[in-house]
C-alpha cells in the first residue's frame, strides 16, 4: 500500500478512528499488530508469514538473552545466533542472485563454466528495514540497555508499524518500545502536527519527486542516446528526486506516527545545506547513519583505534551502508566513494584543526558535488551505465572548452531539459525551510490559518500529482 | 510556473505555526472536511471542458462545437452526430462526408465525436459533454432540426465494456471520463458482459474518487490552454510495421460465408439504454454503421448485429462483397480495420453512399426504447 493512493487513505482513516475509538491501549495493540499485517499483506499476504517469524525470533531471542547470565557467552552466542539467522534471512533475498551472479561472472571469465542460473527470488518489501530493527532490538537487550519486551504483541507492534515499515526510518528499539509502556492519550496539538507533516511530506512526494521521475527516468534508461547536458540534467534531477522521494516518504510515516500519537525521530535535515561530507550524513537518512554507527562503525572500533585503522572502519561501514541498499556494484562503488570521501574529510579537519579555511560557499559547493557525483553510480541501472555517464560528462566538459573559447551559443533546444522543476523547489525547500533563523523571523501564527493550508496543501497535492502511481524508491531496499 | 503554487503550499505549511487559539483536533477535522465539501461542491459545478481543457476526449467535443455554431443555418438542415472509435478517427472524414452528402442533395452539418480506444462509455461521456457545451437553447434545436445519432458497431468494444481500460487506467484520459454518472452504466454493462474478473471493483470506484478530486488536473505544471481544439479525423499514412497485407487479404478471400454469432456479446446492450437516456431527448433517429474491415471476426460480428438490429433503428453497412474487393489494394490499409490514405477517402464515399441511400429509413424511424 503506497501512502499517495486511495487504499491507504481509506486505511488509514478507518485506523485512525477505530484504535481512537478503542477504550485502551490494551485493544489498541492488538489492532494496531493486525493494521500493520494487513497493511503488509496488501503486498502480498504470503510475506506476512516472513514478518511473524522475525517477530518471533526476535521476541525468543529477547528472552534467552536476557535470561542468560550478563557477561556470559551464553548470552553472547544467543546474540549471534539470532543476528546471523536475521542477516540470514536478508542474505537470502537480498544478496543470492547477486553472488551466485558475480560467482559465475568470476568463473566463466577464468575459462570455466557452471551449471546454475540465478534463482527467481522476489525480495519481500522494506526487508532491510524490519530486520535492522530486530537487529537494533536484540543487540540493545544484549547490551543490557533495554529489559526484553515481555508482550509478543508489543514486540510486533515495533517491528511492523505500518508507517515505517516499508521504508524506514529504521526506529531504534529504545526510542519506540518505551513509548508502547506508556499510556496514550489523544493530544490534540500532536494530531495536527502530524497532519502538517504529512502534508508536507505529500507535497514532496507527490508534487516535487514524481514530477521529477517523470523527467528522469527516461533519461537513466537510455543514457547512450542523450547528450552530455541532459545527461547532466538528469543527475541534477535524480539529486532532487530522491530528496523528496524519500525525505516526503519519512515525512508522511512521522506524519502518520503523530497522528497515531506515537513520535518517530527525524530522518532528514535539509541534507543539501550540509557544507561537508559529515555534516551531509549527520542531515541525511539520519536513522540509517545512526544504526549504522552504533550497531557496525563503534563495534568495529569506531575512532578508538589508530588512525589507519579508524579510516578503515569508516570505508568498511561505508561499503556495507552501500550493499544495504541493494546487491550491485553500483551500491558498493556509491558506499566506497562516500567511505573515501568521508576520510578525506576527516583528514581534512585534522589538517586545518576544524578551523574553517575554505570560505563555506566553497565547502558547500565541494560536499554537494560529491554528493551529487555518487547519485550517480546510485542511480544508473548498470556499472556500465555509471561509466558512460562519467565519460559523457568528460566529453561535455572538453566541449564547454570550445564553447567558452569560440563564444558558441547553447542552441535553445539543448536548453529544453526543465531545470526550474528541479531547482525551484530545492532552492526553496533549503534556502527558506532549511533556514532556522528565516523560520524564526517569519513565523506567522495562527491555527485557524494552520488548519485551512493544512486542507489546501492536502488538496493542491492532488491537483498537481502526476496520475498514476510511482512507487517510493527506497521500497526496493 | 504552476509549480510555484505547490512551492507556496509547501512554505506556508512550514512557516505558519499554532498560535495563541489552543488546538483542537475536532476544529481541525471540520475545516478539512469542510474545505473538501466546499472543494467537491465546486468540482461538481465544474464542467469537464474547465477541469481537464486539454483532455483528449474535450479536444474533440470543442471542435465540433465550434464548428456547429459557427455553421450559419445548421437549424434549417438535419444534424448527423457520428460516434466511434478509432475506425471513425482514421477511416471517416467527417468533413467530407458532409460535403459529399450536400452534393447528392442532402443538406446536412456533420458532427464527428470520435477518439481512437474511446470505449462505450467514453463515447458517452464525449455526448454528454457537447449536449452541457451546447447550452440549453441549442438543444432545443437539435431537436428541431433533426439529429440523427449514428454509433460504430466494433465488436471488442460490445464484447468488453471496458476496452483498454486496464491499460488506460490511472491516466488523466481514463480519470477525465469516468464521471460519477459514466460509473453506474460502466459498472452494470462490465457485469453484464461477464468479464468482471478483468477488472476490480475497486478500480473502478477509485476512478470516481480520482474524478471528483480531479486528481493530476494540473500535473503538466503549465496553465492549460483553454479552447484548443482538435480535429476528430486524423488520416494514417503508411503500414503498420507488424501488419502483413498479403497474408490478410488472403485470408479475407478465403473466408467464406461469415460463421454466425449465436447471439450478440450483452455489453452492447446497457450502452444501448445508456445512449438513449442520455441522448433520447434530443436525438430524434438512431442508426449504427459498420466500416469495411478486412478481419473475418471483426465482419462477422458486423453481420451479426445487422441481423439482429434493435427495433427503431437503421443499420448503414456492413459493406458487400463488391466494396470490399474495391478495397483491397496495400495502399488503402494501414492494418486490417484502419484505413489509411486513399483508403479512408472510399470508406468515407461509401458511408455517404449508405447514408444517401438509406436516408428516408433513418430519418422516418423514430427512435424509441
């Protein structure tokens, strides 16, 4: 069930009034477990088996450990046990087709030749995320931060929240399962907050980032028929698109969240404004950089080691953050330049002891090529295509050379790729809402206001969204 | 620069925040509710032609608007309204058509309500939207003049109501036409013709929301270009690519008497009900017409429906064995029910020779349900 169609609208309007209609929270768990299957199940009901058994793997798992002795091994290998069969169970779906693909790869390029062919395997929608939360739980009641949730049903609850569970944020236990002890009462500001953000994130799903895939994915299918500019206008595209894309879907699931009264963390924070590559990552998919960094970069050693080593740990969990999203070695290249940016920007800030030296229009403009670069591998259907795209660019560059030096003018037709699609609502997404200090001078306050562009911002959405329906793009990880 | 409109939308639901009024979810429920009621009651005064003025289906409907009211006299003289399908855009002339038919002596305005996949009930919805274009006035005098309604006999459309819905489904063209009114006779004709598997129930009363929320009315993000118009009879030129001429002629030649219908596909039927309700009170006479078509089914379908015609109407075709032979020549066909070139010239000849002679059954027959 996608957020931008009219199944969940009457979904979510039956759950709405049915679990606050409820007398307590004692019916409202349950309800709210049998939502999120249903909701699931809407893909395709057979995967809803997939999801009780992490459920209960993760409910036994909570309780073995916690029943084993702090600091034994006992203790330890039930983690273990549970994690792998977890990261299993990814593997399976996620990552066969790509290894046994590459395997083959390798053996047939060494003169060899195999039997087997690739297995029809479809991958069971937001797998990545209700497994990393499962993960996220375990190893919390591991660490002996979290007591073991003892109702299965609360357990579930967490695991498969519908707002969340297709495509994230990835909701560390110890933010939500607090929340389910506690007594829920309707809070009417925390409604209309809700409301506000789920518009909002409608407006950048619905408006912003389907018009843009409209635009881009033609040229991402055919990137050897266009020329360096289109090409370069599609990655300009693709660089808006999947801000709004995904920060629009977080949005809605806060938006969704809130309304139900429960609060999820926030997941972006105007990424695009970041003026280094940390900074980028403390502001982007902020729920996948955190799990992240506390359940792989710290494990591994985080910045508690030498220097090399640190470097090391940044790229592995860079690789690893890129292999998350999906099985390819564009994912993997995507990881890997991040991993090695990050470094550099690290080194950096040794180098000029965090005191700023470029001027910060000039960090900006560094950080968000790189960041706009790596869209790119992320993007392209192929490592091929990834290639191509670089070498056009290469090509468009050196004709740049001409133009400036032959004073050539750009013929109106290659000016035809919509450029203000994509830079209008970014510019004014981070220029203005990104802005604390406008926000603050400009606020203007009036609920009455609030509620009517609530309802107008709802109804502008769907005068302006494309017809048809264009699947999030993080539902494929 | 319509996008600037989401733009604002978008900053305004950050810039405006709660003020010194304590928030009331129920407050909150009754504006929103009350700004879609206000929004649907507009939307319903709304006609299609300002919803959706780019719409395929509206481009055509105002082109013979204009062209029947800029027709100085076309009172004095009958009104023949043709309704089809692609067969009608590439095959018939609505132009010609009328000039041809003013040459044998017949004074006529002709009216061309046609769209290429338009299914019944879009064909519909193109009827209904010129009866609203027209005005009341008007409408009195189509009565007067007389109107003749004559509808394409195509047998996919009579077999599934809903033709190339399923691929058509979710885009402006299918959410423009599926109007609250279209819903109920689509959804009872789709249930007649025993094909509701094809589709769910639940797609079709999705449309409806889609229409009345007028869902993507501005999603090319350019202000729409109201009185544009577009000509219903688009002539084909060359073959389509997988079309073998050959092979198909040879097996329009061998096909011998056509294998007979046991009864026509049911689909037909509410359509039937539905056109004469919607068009009963102002058209005076009914025909259906058949256009040459080289594929045995298609023809056979053809025979079937002429021979069991409803009562009150004129058949104008199918086309005999002699025309059909005129027909046959590469150069006329672009596959094997579209005329192309010269071969949309002699099926429009053919129509007004049908016409011409069938004239007085078509004009005395008053249609009655």
């Amino acid at each position: 069930m996608i957020f931008t169609t009219i199944p969940f609208f009457f979904f979510l309007v039956i759950v709405l009034a049915s679990y606050w209609m409820l007398p307590s929270d004692r019916w409202r768990h349950p309800f709210l477990l049998f939502a999120n299957f249903f909701f699931y199940g809407w893909w395709d009901w057979r995967f809803t088996a997939l999801l009780a058994a992490i459920i209960l793997i993760s409910y036994l798992a909570g309780k073995w450990i916690e029943k084993a002795e702090p600091g034994s091994s006992c203790r330890k290998y039930f983690m273990m046990v549970a994690c792998t069969l977890l990261l299993g169970v990814l593997g399976y779906f996620k990552y066969t087709n790509f290894f046994l693909g590459s395997l083959r790869g390798l053996i047939e390029e060494t003169g060899g030749r195999v039997a087997w062919t690739t297995l029809k395997i479809i991958l069971p929608a937001g797998i990545s995320f209700y497994i990393f939360q499962a993960i996220s739980y375990i190893v919390t009641v591991y660490r002996g931060k979290l007591v073991a949730e003892r109702s299965i049903v609360k357990l579930g609850v967490y695991l498969s929240f519908f707002p969340h569970l297709v495509a994230g944020p990835i909701i560390h236990a110890p933010t939500f399962l607090p929340q389910l002890a506690q007594k829920r009462f309707f809070d009417a500001a925390f409604f209309v907050e809700g409301a506000r953000k789920f518009a909002l994130g409608f407006l950048y799903k619905a408006v912003f980032a389907d018009h843009l895939a409209a635009v881009v994915n033609p040229i991402f299918s055919t990137p050897s028929t266009q020329t360096p500019l289109t090409l370069f206008g599609g990655c300009l595209g693709f660089y808006g698109q999947i801000y709004f894309d995904f920060a629009g879907y977080s949005l809605m699931a806060i938006g969704v969240a809130n309304l139900l009264g429960y609060t999820l963390p926030d997941n972006f924070n105007f990424p695009y404004r970041a003026t280094s590559l940390v900074d980028f990552w403390h502001r982007w998919h902020i729920s996948l950089s955190t799990w992240l960094r506390d359940y792989l970069y710290i494990p591994l050693g985080g910045n508690r080691c030498s220097l090399p080593r640190n470097y090391v740990n940044i790229i592995v969990t860079m690789l690893l953050g890129g292999l998350w999203h999906g099985a390819s070695w564009n994912y993997l290249l995507w990881g890997g330049i991040h991993g090695v940016a990050l470094c550099c920007n690290h080194a950096w800030k040794k180098i000029s002891q965090s005191r700023p030296i470029l001027p910060k229009s000039v960090a900006w403009l560094l950080t968000q090529a790189v960041v706009f670069c790596c869209w790119i591998p992320f993007r392209a259907a192929t490592l091929q295509d990834t290639l191509l795209i670089f070498q056009q660019f290469g090509k468009g560059f050196l004709k740049l050379g001409d133009l400036l030096v032959n004073h050539m003018p750009l013929s109106p037709s290659k000016m035809a790729f919509p450029w203000l699609l994509v830079v209008l609502p970014l510019f004014f997404d981070m220029a203005f809402n990104g802005s604390q200090r406008l926000r603050e001078h400009w606020r203007f306050h009036s609920t009455m206001m609030l509620y009517g562009i609530i309802a107008v911002a709802l109804l502008v959405g769907l005068l302006f969204m494309p017809s048809g329906t264009v699947n999030f793009i993080y539902f494929q990880f | 620069m319509l996008i600037l409109i989401p733009i604002i939308a978008m900053l305004a639901l950050e810039f405006v925040v709660p003020g010194k009024k304590k928030v009331c979810a129920r407050f909150f429920l009754l504006v929103l509710g009350g700004v879609i009621f206000v929004f649907l009651l507009l939307r319903s005064f709304l006609p299609a032609s300002l919803v959706d003025p780019e719409g395929e289906a509206v481009l055509r409907v105002q082109s013979q608007v204009q062209y029947l009211l800029k027709h100085k006299g076309w009172q004095e003289h009958p009104v023949i309204i043709l309704v089809g399908s692609s067969a009608t855009q590439y095959g018939v002339n609505g132009r010609a058509l009328e000039q041809l038919l003013i040459q044998e002596g017949l004074p006529v305005t002709v009216l061309q309500f046609s769209l290429s996949g338009a299914n019944h009930f879009e064909r519909l919805f193109m009827l209904r939207l010129f009866l609203e274009e027209i005005g009341a006035e008007h409408r009195e005098e189509l009565k007067k003049a007389p109107t003749l309604l004559l509808s394409e006999v195509f047998d996919a459309y009579d077999e599934s109501p809903l033709y190339l819905f399923k691929k058509e489904a979710y885009t402006r063209r299918a959410i423009t036409w599926f109007e609250p009114t279209q819903a109920w006779a689509s959804y009872q004709a789709w249930r007649a013709s025993g094909r509701d598997k094809e589709i769910s129930y639940w797609t079709l009363w999705e449309h409806v929301l889609l229409n009345r929320f007028a869902v993507g009315s501005f999603s090319s993000l350019e202000l729409p270009k109201y009185n544009k118009q577009i000509e219903p009879f688009f002539p084909l030129t060359g073959t389509k690519k997988t079309f073998h001429y050959n092979e198909v002629e040879k097996e329009f030649r061998e096909a011998g008497p056509s294998p007979l219908f046991q009864q026509l596909y049911p689909g037909w039927k509410s359509y039937y009900q539905a056109l004469f309700q919607e068009m009963g009170g102002v058209v005076t006479s009914l025909g259906f017409y058949a256009l040459p078509t080289l594929e045995p089914q298609r023809r056979a379908y053809q025979d079937a429906f002429a021979a069991s015609l409803p009562a009150h109407t004129t058949m104008l075709g199918p086309a005999s064995r002699e025309v059909m032979n005129s027909l046959l020549d590469e150069k006329n066909w672009f596959d094997g029910v579209h005329p192309q070139g010269q071969g949309a010239v002699l099926v429009t000849r053919w129509l007004a020779q049908e016409i011409f002679e069938k004239w007085s059954d078509l004009i005395e027959t008053r249609w009655e349900l």
